[in-house]
C-alpha cells in the first residue's frame, strides 16, 4: 500500500510550495466564481420586498422571473436620456392582489400591481404557476407584465410603454 506522505517527503521542497500555491488559487479562483454567480438565475431585479405579504406560496423561481422581467420592463420605460436602472425595490400595491387556485387544472392564477418609488413606474404583473412545470394548462403567458390602467396610475409624469411581444397580447 502506498501512503501519500511517503510520496510527499520525496518532493523537494520548491515542488510543494508550487503545489500547495497552485491549490490555493484554484480554490480562490472556485470561491470567486461561486459567489459571484448571480442570485437570480434570470439575471438582475427589481426585487419586490413584499411578496410574502400579498402573495402566499408564491416559488422562489417565479418570484425571480417576476423581479428580472420587472427590471426589463423598467429599463424599456426609463427615458434614453436618463440612467437606466440596474435593480432597486418595489412593493405590491395594498388590496391590489388577486391570487386563484383551480384544483381541476392545478393552477394558481392572479395579478398584482407594484410599484417602484425610485422610479416613479407601476406595472400590472399577471402569472400562473403550477408545481408541475409541465402542466398542460398553461395559456403559454405564464408571466406578462404590463402598463397599469389609467384608473392605476399613480405616478402621472411618467409614460408607460407596453413590451413589444405583449403589444398584440391586449396589454392593459
């Protein structure tokens, strides 16, 4: 049987240094990238800070698809000539929230409307969520977000645009 500390005292001391330096950047270069990846899968968010409050049971995956797609919203309303938002906090309005399961398809439905003081934005956010990801009776929009109604707004110096995949969809 062969021991690594017979292998090891045969190496000169150099050889280890070189060895134990080479682990040690691999393993700082691994810590790194461990965490630096980003924390949404989907990239970077408008984190909405109330989710729990409003919406019950709602997946961590959809609660970061909403956060990304809340800033592409943003960042597609923001004038060009201003800076363009990398992430912030948004809240849901109060009594806004709508949230539905259908047993018979297994799907919870609903909306909310947030909104993004920093930026003086509100969005409608409609979705379904199921804990089958390949439930069948999905309507193929599991996530839109769109411009609120004239009676929703309450920031009235701002213009909202709606994306341009849900312009035929019927954005509010």
């Amino acid at each position: 049987m062969i021991r690594l500390g017979d292998h090891w005292s045969r190496i000169s001391p150099r050889a280890r240094l070189i060895v134990i330096v080479i682990i040690f950047i691999a393993l700082i270069a691994g810590a790194t990238m461990w965490l630096s990846r980003p924390v949404n899968p989907y990239g970077s968010g408008i984190t909405i800070a109330n989710y729990d409050q409003y919406v019950k049971d709602f997946p961590a995956d959809r609660r970061q698809a909403v956060d990304a797609q809340l800033l592409t919203m943003a960042r597609y309303n923001t004038p060009k000539d201003a800076k363009a938002p990398t992430g912030g906090t948004a809240t849901i309005r109060d009594k806004s929230a709508t949230d539905q399961y259908n047993a018979t398809t297994n799907l919870h439905t609903g909306s909310f409307i947030v909104d993004i003081p920093a930026l003086k934005q509100s969005y409608v956010v409609q979705y379904e969520w199921s804990l089958d990801p390949s439930n069948p009776n999905y309507s193929g929009y599991p996530l839109a977000i769109h411009c609120p109604t004239t009676n929703d707004v309450i920031y009235s110096d701002t213009t909202c645009k709606e994306l341009p995949a849900f312009t035929s969809q019927g954005g509010q």
